[in-house]
C-alpha cells in the first residue's frame, strides 16, 4: 500500500497547533477557512476554524448522531450539514477533538471572524456561537459570483478588512502592527505556494499524490496558514513527493484513469471511494476543494489589497463564467480523461452542477462526466450501491473510449 511519510510528521503538526489550544496560553480567534486568518494571527490570537471542525466530524461519521440534535433545536436538514453537524456537537457537549486531541471542548472564543466568499450560511453559523458566547464578531462580505474581481471590489473588501482592526485590539489586547501583518502573510504566501508544488506533483504519471490523500495532507495549509510550521511541513512533504515522481512511485502502480473532482468531499465515505478507485487503477489527479487553498496573489508588499484580492478570487465566488474557464485549465494541465461533479444536497454554495455545467464541460472538452449525489456530512444523501454502480459504467465508459481513441 502506498504511504506518504510526511503524514507522521502532518499529525505531528496538527495535535499541536490543538493542544496549544487547550492551554489557555493565547487569545482564540475563530475563523471561517477562507477568511482573514493572517490579520488575526498578527494580533497574536491562536485562530480556531469551526469548517475544519465540521469536516472532522464527518470523517469520524460523528454527524448521524448531531445533525438530529442540531435540528430538533430548530435548524433546517437542508442548511449546511457542517453548520449542523458542528452545533449538534456542541449541543450535545461532545466533539471528535477529545478522542484525537485530547480537548474537552472546542476553544472558547475572544472573538469570531467570518468572510461570506464561500457562502451565506457562515453569518448565521457563526453569529449563533456570537450570541451565546457574548462575544465580539465582525464580517467580510465582498461580492459574490464575479467573473473578474475589479479594484472596486478590492477597495471594498479592504475597507472591511480594515473596519475589523480596533475589534481584533480589543479582543487581543494588541496594537495593529503592519510589520508583523506583512511578516505573517509572507510566511502564509510561501505556505500556499508549496501547497501549490505539492498538488502539482499529482501532473506526473503516476501521480504521487491524488485527491484522497490531499484531504489530508491539505490539513496544515487550512488551520496554520500563516505560520512556519505550516511552511516547514510543506517543505518537508513536496520534497518527498518530489522525489517519488522522479522513482515514478506513485498512488497508484498502475494508473490507467485520472480523474477530476469538483465540489465537497463525501467525508463519511472516503474510505471506501478511495478503496474503489485503487481497485480501479483511477487516480482523482486534482480538484476543486484541493485547489481552494492556493492563494498565489498574496503580496506581502501590499498585504491588504493582496488579501483583498486573494480571498474575493476564490473558485467557489466566481461566475459560471469564471469557473468554466478554471475547469478547462486544470482538465487540460492534468491531463484529465473524465469529470466529477459531486452534488452536496446541504452545499449548494459549492455544487456546480445544477446548472447545466458538466454537460457544457463535456462538450468543451469532449470528456466524460458524471454527477455523484451525496453530501459532505450528512449520509442520508448518499446512496453507495447506487453511486458505486454509476461509477462503474463511467469507469468502464473512459476505458471504452481510451480502447479506440
């Protein structure tokens, strides 16, 4: 079985940036996981990410006893099932970090920060935890759903950027110090370009990394933007992939099929989908949600215009437009042979196919696509004999047309 080696140190990593968490050492600042967690970690805050929080509760199947909790207080089963899964948990007083990290309960926060690039539902998530804990929150909210993200955009969004300052010296009980913003972002840009590196490595055949095993590895470049040791450990991992690809070792030892995923991934399921491409020589080469966290226009020179500009750009805020053009690059870089788009039902911010948009990348690349229903968290969407048997005939489809091609 293939393993990447860094992952020992990736875990490493990850129980410390959450035990030092627990210590009641610094300020915690909670953040959404595109939002501005280089600002906040300038004023010194340890910063806390309820997403990354929600993701693991999926991928420790947490969410069938949650989501229930969470709507019998009131909450939608169609709302985001991060949303759900994560206030079920806190609802019910148990959560997944005391079993991986040793933590009683999720930080309590000195203050909370949101960006609405993902989606709406992030007010209203974080706003609850703002009510109950009485605690300072401020939000970003650029314009949604662009095509190109014009200086008028950027001149709004770092106005924003810059109203939340006299919050985060209240809460933090630091002066804004430019100096250290510039320093932070550098180490969160040269963070993201190594993230970048590594899921570029996945162009070779065979691909040393795919789509399953960057879920995982993409853990540090979500919560440790930022930090050195987000950098250190993308160091340490690209090397190593680096050097898998010139011994041509890679996920798979025969790979006849990439793949492309667009969309969330099926947290509950990961196991198993990643156990059935192995079986089926398929490699999901790139993706997406991977891609979410390259923020390559950070400029540490102009730390808020290039923040302002690095998180309004994002794939999921951008027009049809914008994102068929992002789709055809990425197809054609990693020589992708079939697409799928993966329709969360609770993630309509991050479902792009309800709109007639795998058909029209099939005709623009003239590929295979399929759409897997499912969701991120909740399983009751997702039907595995159903979507194992759809993908088997779009597996056998790409071969078919490969055979002749």
């Amino acid at each position: 079985m293939y393993n990447i080696e860094a992952t020992v140190k990736m875990k490493e990593v990850m129980k410390n940036y959450f035990s030092g968490m627990g210590n009641g050492e610094k300020k915690i600042a909670w953040c959404t996981s595109v939002g501005p967690a280089e600002l906040l970690r300038s004023f010194g805050f340890e910063v806390y990410f309820p997403e990354n929080h929600g993701a693991l509760i999926g991928a420790t199947r947490g969410s069938v006893d949650f989501i229930p909790v969470a709507q019998m207080s009131g909450f939608s089963n169609q709302v985001c099932s991060y949303t759900t899964s994560d206030i079920g948990s806190f609802l019910k007083k148990e959560t997944p970090l005391t079993k991986h990290y040793g933590l009683e309960n999720v930080p309590r926060p000195d203050l909370i920060v949101y960006n609405t690039n993902q989606c709406r539902e992030v007010q209203d998530w974080f706003t609850y935890y703002s009510d109950f804990y009485k605690c300072p929150i401020a939000g970003i909210h650029p314009p949604r759903h662009i095509y190109e993200v014009t200086k008028d955009e950027i001149d709004l969004v770092v106005k924003q950027f810059k109203s939340i300052i006299p919050l985060c010296e209240d809460a933090s009980g630091n002066k804004f110090n430019l100096d250290k913003f510039k320093e932070v972002l550098k180490l969160s840009k040269d963070a993201t370009l190594l993230w970048q590196k590594v899921l570029r490595t996945a162009k070779a055949s065979p691909a040393p990394i795919g789509f399953f095993n960057g879920i995982i590895q993409m853990g540090p470049i979500v919560v440790l933007r930022g930090t050195q040791e987000a950098k250190d450990y993308y160091e340490l991992l690209l090397k190593e992939l680096e050097q898998n690809v010139a011994s041509k070792i890679g996920v798979l030892k025969e790979e006849k099929i990439r793949l492309f995923w667009d969309g969330m991934p099926i947290w509950g399921n990961i196991r198993h989908m990643s156990d059935f491409f192995i079986q089926n020589n398929t490699i999901i080469a790139a993706s997406t949600y991977c891609n979410s966290w390259i923020f390559d226009d950070f400029d540490e020179e102009n730390p808020f215009e290039s923040s302002a500009l690095a998180y309004t750009k994002i794939f999921i805020n951008r027009s049809e437009k914008a994102k068929i053009e992002f789709l055809k690059h990425w197809a054609e870089e990693f020589r992708i042979d079939g697409i799928l788009f993966h329709d969360a039902k609770t993630c309509f911010n991050n479902s792009n196919s309800r709109f007639g948009m795998p058909l029209i990348m099939k005709n623009i690349l003239n590929i295979p696509v399929m759409v897997i229903e499912g969701d991120l968290n909740d399983m009751r969407f997702y039907s595995e004999g159903q979507n194992i048997s759809k993908m088997e005939t779009f597996l056998e489809q790409i071969e078919t047309r490969k055979m002749y091609s």
